[in-house]
C-alpha cells in the first residue's frame, strides 16, 4: 500500500544481494532460556474485524470461513491495542498473488497455496506493519525525523524511529557498522519498515530463539528489549525452544517452522 509492486521488487533484490555480500560471524550459540511470566490483556473476544474476499470460487467458501476463524484467534491472542489496529481483513484466493501486505488498518492475504503455520505467520508480519503505523504513533510533529515512508514525514516522537536507528540511517541507508548479524533475516533488511515487521514477527513466533540470538549481536539485542519494553510492555512469549545451533539468519522468517500451539494456548 505504501510501495508500488515495482519498488517492492527492487527492494527485495537489493536486500538479498546486501545479504549475500556482508560479512558473517561464525559464532555458534547452544542458549537454553526460560519461559516469561508475564501477561498481557489480550484482545479474545473483542475482536471486531471486517472481513472481505476476491477471486473465491464456490469451492473454496469452506476454507474461507477456517481462515476467518484462524485469522480472529490469532488477533485475540495478541495485545488488544495491536488487534485493534487491524481493521479490515482482505482473503484472495488468486493462487498468484502476493502472500500479504499491511498498513493503512488493512491485511492483505492470499488465501491458497499456504500452511496454516505460513499463512498465520504471513498474518503476524503484517499485523507488525499496522502496529508500526498506527499503535506506536508520534505525539507531536513539531520536529521531523531523518526517516520517511514513501512521502510521509516520520517525526522524532514516532516510537518506531528509535527502532530503525538502530541500523539505520534513514529509510534507505545501513549505519556504516550494520552487519547480517544485526538483523532477524535477509528481508529484514530491506528497509526498516520490514525489519520491523520481521522482527515482530519472530518476536511473536520464535520468541526464545530471538532471545537466544541476541547474544550474537548488541544492536540485535537492542531490537529485542525494543519490542519487549516498548512495542509488548514487557511480556515475552512461550515460543521457540531457546536453542539456536546455527546463527545465519533465514532469508523470511514466516517460512521457519514453529509450533503454533505454543502461541495460541
């Protein structure tokens, strides 16, 4: 919504050639952590969603409605102020069209040619685009930021500034000391919008392999206490076994396996 599809293409390439060139460490970590004891109010039952579908074949209305019930548990078992920046839900059921997109209150998913575990994951990044735009959001506009998205002005009160000049030097420039190992994934570096949107995602998913990861990299583990203190009030997930054996980082984080159990109980 924020990017034309061409743009968006030339970002990935760009972000996947970075990968491939920056140097990597070749630490290996065996970190075991524990479970957190926090909660936060979840959204459950007030969930208010609008939901809408393109390209759905008559044979395909069964799956629709799993997929609705899936996409509200999911909103549910996030804090509520998140849910509530995600109000309009779009399935397309195109077998060719784009996984999702977020932003402006509304999730894009293509509804076929996905696992559960994918598509919930899909719907998590983007969920993190919505919380970046509208939950963590400037209290005045007095001074601008060196960030922009697309033409809009980021200010220095927009909490999400503090999280892109981690690695950032504006929304198309690495800090001159940004290595690999200072992002969850390839696509994560391809502006800080997504390194957001990754780094919720595997916050949310993956939670204790993140917090294992971070021992491999400060500004990595920057972007961790940033998502607990200031994006989850302090709450960590029972996600992820705690157990990362191998510290290059995956392309996508919404393509790694996880137990989706340990997010929804």
């Amino acid at each position: 919504m924020r990017k034309t599809l061409t743009l968006f293409l030339l970002l990935q390439a760009f972000a996947l050639f970075i990968w491939l060139t920056m140097p990597k460490n070749s630490v290996v970590l065996e970190t075991q952590v524990h479970a957190a004891t926090e909660t936060h109010e979840v959204a459950k039952e007030n969930v208010d969603v609008n939901f809408s579908m393109r390209n759905l074949s008559s044979s395909q209305i069964a799956l629709s409605d799993s997929q609705k019930e899936q996409i509200v548990n999911v909103l549910s078992t996030l804090p509520a102020e998140h849910a509530d920046t995600v109000e309009r839900i779009i399935l397309d059921y195109n077998a060719s069209a784009g996984r999702g997109l977020g932003g402006n209150n509304t999730i894009i998913l293509r509804g076929v040619n996905m696992s559960v575990e994918e598509f919930i994951s899909v719907l998590v990044h983007e969920t993190g685009h919505n919380v970046d735009y509208a939950y963590l959001t400037e209290s005045n506009k007095k001074q601008a930021s060196e960030f922009k998205d697309g033409s809009a002005t980021l200010y220095i009160t927009d909490p999400s500034v503090d999280f892109f000049r981690i690695s950032w030097e504006d929304e198309s420039t690495f800090k001159k000391t940004a290595n690999n190992l200072d992002f969850v994934s390839g696509y994560a570096m391809s502006d800080p919008f997504e390194d957001f949107a990754e780094t919720y995602v595997y916050y949310v998913l993956h939670n204790k392999d993140f917090k294992a990861l971070t021992a491999s990299s400060p500004n990595l583990y920057a972007k961790y206490r940033f998502m607990k203190y200031r994006v989850f009030d302090g709450v960590e997930f029972d996600t992820g076994d705690g157990i990362v054996n191998e510290i290059n980082r995956p392309w996508d984080i919404t393509v790694l396996d996880y137990e989706l159990t340990d997010f929804l109980s």
